[in-house]
C-alpha cells in the first residue's frame, strides 16, 4: 500500500490542476489557449467558432464577462496566445501521461479508505467497490437488493452507470449533489445547511437534465431553422431563372425590332441592350445579397449549435455556466429571427412586370421599356429596377434613354405644435415624438393626421434635451448636458449614461440594431450598446457634432447643424476615416437624415430668406453623391435649429420652432 500511495498523491494532483484548465466554451483541456482583453481565456479554435456568429462586428464581446476586445484583420488568429496556461496544459500532459491518460486509469474503490482498484460498480450506492467491499454485497442481506455491475462492462462501455456524484471536499462522505444558483458552484446537502442556507439551491440533476433539454430543444430549432432557410434559398435560387426568363424575353423583344430597323439603328442598339444588362445584373446582385444573408445566418447557428451542444455539460462552474448560457441566449435570438420570403418574390414580379413596346412602324426608334400603371412597392432592393424607358426625338436615330419619373416633395401635413421644439424621434412609420424647450409641456407623440397625445409612462415636467425610441419601445432621454436615461416601456429606469460636459444638450439618435448614439457639440460621437451601460465606440469627427445618424452597415452620418458656420455633413466609419464634407453657404444650416434604404436627405436651411431645400444622396463610400434636388417647399421657420427625421422610405417629418411638416417623397 505504501508504495501506492505516491502514485494516488500525483493523480489526485493532475485530476485536481485539470479543473483550472478546462476552456469554459467546449469544457475540455485548453488547446492553443487565447487571452483576450479582458483577461480570460478560451480555445482558439472555440473562439473561431464563437467569432462566426458576429462577423458584422469589428470587435469581439467575452462570452463570460461581456468586455469588448478589439479584432484586427486576421480577427481571432492575431489574439495572443496565453504562454502561461499553455505551459501548464504542457505540464499537465506530462504528467499525466498525454491527453486521456487520467480518463484511462483503472477507477479505484470508492466506499472504503483503502483505495484499492474496484472489481464491480454499485448502482444502488452510486460506488465502485473492491474485492472486500463485494463481499459484504454479496452475503449481506441489507444489501441483497443493490445491483452490482462488472467494472470491465463499465470500463468498455457495455454498462451505463450514470452520473457519479463528486465527493465533498469539506464533508468526505456527502456528495455534491446540489446546485447553488446564486454562487454558481455544486454542494452537498451539508454545505447548504452551513454555507448556503438562504441562497438559491438546486438539485444538480434536474438543473444539469433541465440545461440538456433547453440544449436539446434548441439543437432541434437549429435543424428546423437550418431546413428553412435552404429552403428559403431554394426559392431565391428559382426567383433568379423567372427574373433571367423576364429579362430575356426583354432582349428579345428588343433584338427583334432592332432587326426589322438595323441598317438605321445599329449603332445604338448597343446602348439599349447595356440598359437591359444593367437592370439584370441590378437584379442578380439583390438575389445574390438575399442568399447571402440567410448563408451567414445559417453559419451562425451552426457555430452556435457547436458550441452549446456538449456532452461535458455535466461539470459546470461559475464561468462555464455563464458562458454557456450566453450561448444559448443568443442561439434563440437568433433562431427567432424572421426569415425573409417575399423580397426574392417581389424582385421576380417586378422584372417580370418590365415590358417593351415596339416603336411606330413610321419611325426610327424602337420603342421604350415601361412599368405597370400601379407604383405600390418602394422597397430599395428593386428602386434601381422602377425605370422607363424614353423613346428619342422622332427625327434623330438616338434611341433616347432609360429614367425615372419626376422626384418631388409633397407636404402632407402641417402642424402647429403646443411650444419650441427642442427635440424629434420617430415614434412610429406615421408618427413622432416631440420634446419642447418648456420643462411643462413633456412629451407629445404625434401622428400624420394631426392626433396628438402625451406620452405619461415617464414624469412630464422634468425637462428633456432629446428623445429616441428602440424597437421594443425602451426610452432613451437627455436630461441636460451630461446624462441621459433609458427606460423600460413601463417607464421604469434602467440605466443612465454619463457623458462630459461640453455647453450643449446631449443629442440622440438609434442605429438601425438599437445602438444608441449621442452628439453633444464636441468633435466625436458616443455609441453604447443597446442597454446604454457599455460604451461601445467612441468615433472621432473632424468639425463639430450635433445631430448624428447610422446606416444599416455601421456608417456615422453627421450633422453640425447651426453651431458651426460654414454647416457640414460628414459620414464616417467606426475608425473616425471621413468622406469628403457637404459645406453649407455661410448662414445656411445643414440637417441630415438616413432613411430605412440607407438614402441620406439634406435639408439646407436659409432663415434669412426663409427657405428650405431639401436633397436626396447615394451613398458612394465614405462620400454622398447627389441624386435629387427637390422642389422647394413653403415652410414658416422662425428659428435656426431644426430637425428632419426619416420615418419610412417615403415619409419624412421636418420641424422648426413651432412647425411639424410631414412631407411625402415621389421618387
């Protein structure tokens, strides 16, 4: 027995030392250890998998502790490897005798002090036993009911034995077969009298069996969500050949009167064609951007499913538990996610709606591409294929050119509002929120048909700066110039951000995934997460800042309204990299907005001589490149500052003073 002794001692002490390097994503031996900012560490190779499932980010959040580590180029292969864990992995190895050595060791007696090796497994008393302890099993009639086992059938997997419940390390005899929720660590019956009295405890099997079924039940949502969505690409695979089948049909029609005039018309038949070309490459490229989303969607929960979905769930401590869990909350995020069906559809209908009309046998054109009568669907993805096609001057062979209808701005209605405009979100695709100089007067919310209604789930009468609004209703309020607060639809508070004092109010605004963001007058913009505890970016700006919004690819449009002159308008990247400025008249102030398509509307404000042109952009970039100059519109403006606010991608709201403009887009 003595000399046996050294050699329990050395595994004991490797089974012991393997605890602290167990990775908290896949629950095995670090492999390649990874540090992250924050000073945790995980496989390389879990982080990889973790890292698909947010590959629109330049940054990477720590599954335990929810710290930003920056990512660089090359993403998870620049983060430094951890040299001190990975030396003692090297040790631990060594010891041991190479990776699965302690699993092969042959199990020793558990119910006596000897430690001699087992012979056979008690189900009932949940042991391995030797030869000593079978014999009372065998001859004892208080054990005449316990089911005894052979520990070969165990070793070779012939025989299930169960969970093994780990023996306390304070009471010797009692297993650690409870849960406590609140130190996130496993006790026995004992530890919960002494230690854990008033904490929240668990039975360890039925929390383990209740984490397997949640793993289980969201491993079958996968596969259902993994079905739909090739499905889903199926279809998008087959809108593609009905839009290939318009298009030709298109050329053919085309091809056919070209013929019957191609001594006349040949040299620019060219150009009409390239037309037609362009509409089905606009067309394939949407096809294309619909296909790819649902792959990456499909990526991510793959990665996702990997990760959550281990057979070592059975060992969890705090930092296991916490990121497995993460796992799992955003795998159900994401499988709750709508899949789109009906934009690859409408694409389809809109290719195939493209006719030709044959020109007048009299003359030398060949006729012109139209749309149907019924304009309804404004959605971007098929803005590009809403053209016509002009017919030339019956007396030139220039077969003309391919354009849209006339652009203009309609003022649907005009509003007076109860006080001075201060502050404008949208509340809704028909409606926004007002906030007033007049700490009395709170908030109105206020609909394209005039109906006003005050918004009471927060006090009226503190006075606020700015407003915006998430998707789920949270409430996001400046309260002066260095805090605002989010609140619960209900109204409760949630959460304040501090920002420093610059002399200006603090300015809000929301990207299309909830970020919210803030301008307060000084030469960058705030962006925290969607709770607003977490700042997440801080992006410098070259002129200073006073109302800031995002596009759909993380891009910072910003305004400096009236508190610079000359005015600009600046988009940036998550970097602080800037596009060339649009710079304002002195005495004209710029105002910009980013509609749900990514579109950009200026509006220049001259209150000299009361004025307001409005001015559509494309994006090219980091640069906005003009497409339309509106008409102008009759507007009362009685003050300098302003705020234009996108609501739809055919609805606007203006607001200046006393005034509320909700203004329709024709494009």
């Amino acid at each position: 027995m003595a000399e046996k002794i050294p050699e329990k001692i050395e595994i004991e002490k490797a089974s012991s030392s393997s605890q602290n390097l167990i990775c908290p994503l896949c629950l095995d031996i670090f492999d390649e250890p990874t540090i992250l900012t924050c000073g945790h560490t995980f496989c390389r190779k879990c982080l990889k998998k973790y890292d698909l499932t947010h590959q629109d980010i330049d940054h990477m959040v720590c599954p335990l502790c929810r710290e930003i580590t920056k990512l660089s180029v090359n993403r998870v292969d620049d983060l430094r490897l951890n040299v001190s864990i990975n030396g003692c992995v090297d040790d631990y190895h060594a010891k041991c005798g190479g990776m699965n050595a302690v699993l092969e060791l042959h199990p020793k007696c558990t119910a006596c002090k000897l430690q001699q090796d087992a012979v056979s497994f008690c189900r009932t008393c949940n042991n391995y036993i030797c030869d000593k302890c079978l014999q009372p099993h065998q001859y004892m009639t208080m054990f005449e009911d316990h089911e005894i086992v052979s520990v070969e059938d165990v070793i070779e997997g012939k025989v299930c034995i169960g969970y093994l419940f780990e023996k306390c390390s304070i009471h010797k005899q009692e297993n650690k077969d409870m849960f406590c929720d609140d130190c996130k660590v496993r006790v026995c019956l004992r530890c919960v009298v002494v230690g854990h009295k008033v904490h929240n405890i668990k039975n360890q099997s039925d929390f383990e069996q209740k984490l397997r079924r949640k793993v289980t039940e969201l491993a079958k949502q996968c596969a259902a969500k993994k079905a739909e969505l090739e499905k889903n690409i199926q279809n998008i695979e087959l809108q593609r050949h009905e839009v290939h089948t318009a298009m030709q049909k298109l050329l053919d029609d085309v091809s056919q009167a070209y013929s019957i005039k191609v001594k006349e018309l040949e040299g620019n038949l060219q150009d009409l064609i390239e037309q037609i070309n362009e509409l089905k490459r606009s067309f394939e490229d949407d096809l294309n951007i619909l296909k790819s989303k649902e792959r990456q969607r499909i990526k991510s929960i793959c990665s996702s499913i990997t990760l959550v979905d281990n057979d070592r769930l059975g060992h969890l401590e705090t930092d296991s538990l916490s990121a497995h869990n993460l796992l799992c909350n955003e795998l159900e995020a994401m499988l709750k996610e709508v899949t789109d069906r009906t934009t690859a559809e409408v694409i389809t209908k809109k290719a195939q709606e493209k006719s030709f009309n044959p020109g007048d046998a009299t003359c030398l054109e060949l006729g012109k591409i139209s749309d149907p009568i019924d304009h309804t669907f404004t959605v971007d993805i098929t803005e590009k294929a809403l053209k016509s096609f002009n017919p030339a001057d019956k007396s030139c062979l220039d077969l003309g050119s391919i354009s849209g209808s006339d652009p203009k701005l309609e003022i649907m209605k005009c509003i007076d509002l109860r006080g001075e405009m201060i502050g404008m979100t949208a509340y809704s695709h028909t409606s926004v929120a007002i906030v007033y100089w007049s700490n009395a007067l709170g908030i109105d919310i206020i609909d394209t048909a005039g109906g006003t209604e005050q918004y009471t789930n927060i006090p009226h009468d503190v006075g606020y700066g700015d407003i915006v609004f998430q998707r789920d209703r949270t409430l996001c309020v400046s309260t002066g110039y260095t805090e605002a607060h989010m609140h619960s639809p209900n109204g409760s508070r949630k959460a304040t951000i501090n920002v420093s004092k610059t002399g200006y109010y603090l300015r809000l605004n929301r990207s299309p995934s909830n970020e919210i963001l803030i301008a307060n007058g000084a030469n960058k913009v705030y962006i925290y997460d969607p709770t607003g505890s977490t700042l997440k970016h801080t992006v410098p700006t070259k002129h200073k800042t006073r109302q800031v919004s995002s596009t759909r690819l993380g891009l910072i449009v910003t305004s400096s309204c009236c508190i610079t002159n000359p005015s600009v308008v600046t988009v940036y990247d998550r970097d602080g990299n800037a596009g060339e400025s649009l710079q304002a008249p002195r005495d004209v102030y710029l105002y910009a907005t980013v509609d749900e398509q990514d579109r950009v509307y200026v509006a220049s404000v001259d209150c000299k001589n009361r004025k307001v042109v409005i001015r559509l952009y494309d994006l090219d970039g980091l640069n906005l490149r003009e497409r339309v100059e509106f008409n102008a519109l009759d507007m009362t403006l009685d003050y300098i500052w302003c705020y234009l606010v996108s609501l739809s991608p055919d609805l606007f709201a203006f607001a200046c003073y006393k005034k509320l403009y909700f203004i329709k887009v024709l494009l």
